[in-house]
C-alpha cells in the first residue's frame, strides 16, 4: 500500500523512512570507498552512494553523512578519490565501514597507493580510481553532495568482479 505524501504524524515519518529505506535497498549499487588525506592523516569512508554527473566538464558525485569525521575531512582537503572496490575486498568495505574506528592508521591494514594527480589514497582491491577535486558541496538532508571535477582516471586490468550491494547485504554477480 502507497504511503501518501501528506503524512504529518512522526509515525507516518517513521513509518515512511522505513519503507523507503527498503525500497532503496532493493536498487543493486557498487561498492566504493572515498579517501581524502588532510595534513599527514588519510581518511577513507566505503561509500555506495556514488554516481557520475557529467562528462563535460567530468564530473562525479558522492553523499557524505554531515556527522561522520570523513564529512570534515573532505571540506577541508578539496581533493579526493574513488575506488570502485573488486568483490575480493568485502573485508576492506567492512572495515571502512566501522563507525568509531580508529582515525589513524585507518589505511594501515589495507594495500593503497597514491593517486598520481592529488596524491590521495587509492586502494589496491579496485576495478577503477578517480581522483577528484572538488568543485561544490550541497546540502541533502543529514548528507552533503560532494560534486567534484575528475581530475584523474586509473583502469587497473583486472578480470575481478564488481562487489555489489543489494537488500541490506553483500551479493555477486552471476
């Protein structure tokens, strides 16, 4: 049953943010991480809110939640990447997910290299890379999207899968 869009009550709020986060979770989405460094820390979030906007100029997005320590991270450095992770590196994903996870040394566990145009961190387990400069941050609710100008493009050849995410888990695909 629809649920209508005049709905005031913090129930029906409730009840709303609770249908649609199922109906989202039944849209298949890549998995990535984003990483920023700020001085000499690296930051990195797994982030499968990610999609590309435009190829002139090149540009992509990604949705940062205001409260997490990436958000801040992200605004002050300027610059960022993407990788788009392989289906072997779910245990990376899920380490990058942790809230309260130690800041530094985040990447210490994880093989990552520098991207060749901003020097952020890329992670070794990815089908793609992007480095990216930012070029605007909006607000969207509890998130920010972060648009940025692709100021790099890595294509490893891999014959990896993508790692996916579909109904609150981890899938393959066939």
């Amino acid at each position: 049953m629809p649920i209508r869009a005049d709905v005031d009550t913090a129930a029906g709020q409730d009840l709303q943010a609770s249908r649609f986060r199922r109906a989202a979770a039944r849209f298949v989405t890549g998995v990535t991480v984003v990483s920023t460094r700020v001085g000499s820390t690296d930051h990195a979030m797994t982030a499968n809110a990610f999609t590309s906007v435009s190829l002139e100029p090149l540009l992509v997005l990604v949705c940062v939640e205001q409260d997490a320590r990436f958000h801040d991270a992200v605004e002050a450095s300027g610059v960022w990447g993407v990788s788009v992770l392989d289906e072997s590196a779910r245990a990376v994903s899920q380490w990058l997910a942790t809230r309260g996870r130690p800041l530094h040394g985040q990447l210490d566990r994880v093989a990552h290299h520098r991207g060749e145009v901003t020097g952020v961190p890329l992670l070794d387990q990815s089908l793609a890379g992007f480095e990216c400069r930012t070029t605007a941050l909006h607000p969207g609710g509890d998130h920010s999207i972060v648009v940025g100008e692709v100021v790099g493009v890595e294509l490893p050849d891999s014959p990896a899968r993508p790692l996916v995410y579909h109904r609150g888990s981890y899938a393959h695909l066939a």
